[in-house]
C-alpha cells in the first residue's frame, strides 16, 4: 500500500488498475478496505485510487484535524500523483470530502458520485441522530448507542454485517478516542454556498431508509448542484453501494461509461 507525507501526516492509499484515475473516499470511522467490491469491479477499465484519510484505516492519527484537512489532502494527493482530473465517488464523510474538491477545484473532478450525502450539519450525523430519538439514546453508554442505532441507519443487516466483517479482516480500526476526534472534524460544515461552483457531471445517491442522512438531504444537494441527477435506493439504508451492490455498481459503471 503506497503512502506520500503531506504537511507532515502519513496518508496511505491504495493505487490499482488502468484507465481513467477513479478516487474512492470512504465513510467515517472507515478506510479504503470498505471499496473492495468497487475497486475489484472497476479495476478493469479505471486506475483506482483509495485514500486512507488522515485519522483513518493505516494514516496517521492525530489528536484534532478539521474536514477541510482531509480535503485538503485529497487534493494533494492528486498532485502527487500528477493527475490532472478524475472521477470521484465519495459515501458519507468520503462525499463532504468529494464535495470540497469539486467546488474549490472544479477542473480536478470529471465526474461525480455522491453516496448517502448532505451538504451541511452542525455537528457529525451520528450525533445528530442521536439528538433525533431522545427517548431511544438518552441515557445509554456510548457502546450502547452505536449498537441501538443501526436500525435507524441500514435496511439490510445481514449486507451490513458481512462487508464490516470484511472491512475489518483488512484494515487497521479506530479506537474509541479516535472515533470521536474523527466525528468532530464534521462539525459546523457548510457547503451550499460552494455548490454552485461544481461543474463535474454529478449523480447523488441516496438510501430510503437513511436515518443518517436521509433522502431529503441528498435531494436538497442535488438541487443546489448545476444539472445533478439524484436518485433513491428502495432497498438500502446509509449504505446503498453494500445493501444493494449489483444495482449500485450498474448505475455507476453506466454513469461513468
């Protein structure tokens, strides 16, 4: 697994295959690993590129780091690699990332793929959550909670499960402490002002039974992006590319054909 130091942070990324530069940017608490249905898919017609973001999966962690950091990053990893554009998929925490680059560098991004997104939040969407259903989360330890709230994020547990267990066997986790620094570098972001600058063909895909970040909120980011397309999964929660795998993966491969 390549790494390349940017400001004095470690940052690893997976780099596989050939053809049009395709960077993958994951979830919170997660890492490239979560990719390894998309990287072993595409990996055919695209070269592949899957950071690890700082704080995450084998990069360096730290005590505090903002999300324009891991922005911040991601750009210069593409000047690393001396690449002038790319396609970009971005789920979750990976899709504020996406979004970033698309509006601050709009000429980086070809195209664009935002999964289980939203464009703004005061605080991570877990923690909003966990506002949302006082009457389920007050009072529980914060183990507790992680482990009531995943019926309110997915639809398809066993989907779910299955790719963690993978995910797992392959990458380095995060300590509680470190998941919590992670979560609070999502804090008070706002990009709706930035949106418009995007000039990447963009689709944005959402899970009908998102309790993260729900339908609404992508739809709200489609409408603020210059000729976004937007679409609901039926079957999927907070993770559309794992609880509905062959139908995510066709949509993108068309999309990006």
């Amino acid at each position: 697994m390549p790494v390349f130091t940017h400001n004095g942070i470690e940052l690893f990324y997976e780099d596989i295959g050939e053809g049009q530069p395709l960077l993958l940017l994951h979830g919170l608490t997660s890492n490239s690993a979560m990719f390894y249905r998309e990287m072993d898919f595409f990996k055919s017609e695209h070269r592949i590129i899957a950071l690890d973001s700082r704080g995450h999966g084998n990069s360096s962690r730290l005590e505090q780091y903002t999300l324009q950091d891991h922005i911040d990053d991601a750009l210069a990893l593409l000047a690393h690699l001396t690449l002038d554009a790319v396609h970009v998929i971005g789920v979750s925490m990976g899709s504020y990332i996406a979004q970033g680059i698309a509006a601050q560098q709009p000429e980086k991004v070809a195209k664009l793929v935002l999964v289980a997104t939203k464009s703004y939040g005061e605080q991570s969407s877990m923690a909003e959550l966990f506002d949302r259903y006082p009457e389920e989360f007050d009072g529980l330890s914060i183990l507790e909670k992680f482990k009531t709230s995943s019926s309110y994020i997915y639809h398809n547990q066993n989907r779910i499960d299955e790719w963690l267990k993978k995910t797992a066997q392959k990458s380095r986790q995060l300590t509680m402490k470190e998941q919590a620094i992670a979560a609070d570098a999502l804090k008070k972001f706002d990009f709706r002002q930035q949106l418009p600058q995007i000039s990447a063909e963009t689709l944005i895909i959402s899970g009908k039974f998102d309790g993260l970040n729900p339908p609404d909120k992508g739809r709200e980011t489609a409408i603020a992006i210059p000729d976004a397309t937007f679409m609901e999964f039926k079957r999927s929660g907070h993770a559309p590319n794992v609880e509905q795998p062959k139908l995510f993966l066709g949509i993108i491969e068309n999309f990006l054909d």
